[in-house]
C-alpha cells in the first residue's frame, strides 16, 4: 500500500507541471509567452525581469525541464495578477538580494 501511495503521489507532481486544458487558449498563450519574454536576457546579458529570472533557476535547479519552469512562472504570474485586480493596487517588483552570484 505504501509503493502505491508513492506512485499516486508522484503521479500528482507530474500532472502539476503539465499545463490545463481549461480556460481561454488565447490568454494562456499570452500568459506562456509573458513567461518566456520575462526569463529570457536583455542584449546586454541581463536578465528582463531579475525576479522571475531567479525563480526560472531555481526551478530548474530543482530538475524541472524548461517548459515546466515556465509553466510554473506562468501559474505565479496568473497569482500575481489575481491578486492585483483583488486588491485593487499595481504591481511592485520585489528586490531581489545578490548572494554574488551573476543571473
């Protein structure tokens, strides 16, 4: 019983990653590529957006593959602009603290 629960278990992670089916195509495309636009470099080799670029890597660093890096970036971002409209107030990018490390 226990091995199965892994199983069940792991296979719930995976369908996390995976992108839904459900809601406008249209809008989850524009939100995907958001996503893409934000990660990737300037070129002068900095990163567009340093705060989403630091969540890319570290969900990477976790063994995502890129496209369920993004589909992460893609959930947050739908979580951040939830929250704006809820509230009512617009967006503040959080600093993010160099550990000395290049981005």
């Amino acid at each position: 019983m226990v091995a199965g629960d892994k199983v069940k278990n792991n296979a719930y992670q995976d369908a996390r990653d995976m992108a839904t089916k459900q809601g406008s195509r249209r809008l989850q495309a524009t939100i995907y590529f958001l996503a893409i636009q934000m990660v990737q470099l300037s070129s002068k080799g900095t990163p567009r957006n340093p705060v989403v670029r630091a969540y890319y890597e570290k969900r990477k660093a976790e063994g995502k593959t890129s496209q369920q890096a993004l589909i992460c970036i893609s959930r947050r971002l739908i979580s951040i602009i939830y929250g704006m409209l809820k509230s009512g107030t617009e967006y503040r990018m959080p600093v993010v603290e160099s550990s000395g490390e290049n981005m």
